[in-house]
C-alpha cells in the first residue's frame, strides 16, 4: 500500500502566523505502528517554527515546542490532533 493523504489543511492568520496540517495512511512498520505520517505545523510566515508535531523516518513520534524538541506519545489520531489545536490556542491566547 502506498501512503493515502487523509487530510491537508492550510490557514494563514493576519497576525503573520500560519497552520499547516497533512496526515497520510500509510503501512504500518517499525517505526510508524500506528500507520500515520503526519506533520502539523503552526508557526510564523517566515518560517519560525512555535509548535511542530511529526514523526520523520529515524526519529519516531516528537513535537517541538520552539526551538525545543521532545517525544510524543501517539495514543490515536483524535488525541493528536486536539493536542496540536491545544498547543496553537494557547499561543494565540498569550498573544492576545
């Protein structure tokens, strides 16, 4: 099977920031046992990253929060995603 984009979304706010999200299906390996490539992405128009949640080849789950980066734990698609949307409102929020 070859990877199937299951969801792509794309939103530039006024402030400068922007969300990017792109979740693929994919064979479930080693590395990816949960079957998902994603990469979700908020962070400003020229490239800074506030908050980035992926899992390239060779690093597995992880988020980076600025310029920090940890593991994440994948529990389900649904959970990653809210937990993405929790991290960009509270940026927003501060923002304010």
């Amino acid at each position: 099977m070859d990877a199937e984009l299951l969801s792509y979304f794309k939103q530039d706010f006024k402030d400068g920031t922007v969300i990017e999200a792109v979740v693929w299906k994919v064979p479930k390996d080693k590395e990816r046992s949960h079957g998902f490539k994603y990469r979700l992405y908020f962070g400003k128009l020229d490239g800074t990253c506030i908050t980035r949640y992926d899992n390239e080849k060779g690093k597995g789950d992880h988020r980076h929060i600025g310029k920090r980066e940890e593991v994440y734990q994948f529990i389900s698609l649904e959970k990653l995603l809210n937990d993405f949307k929790q991290d960009v409102r509270k940026y927003r929020k501060r923002m304010k």
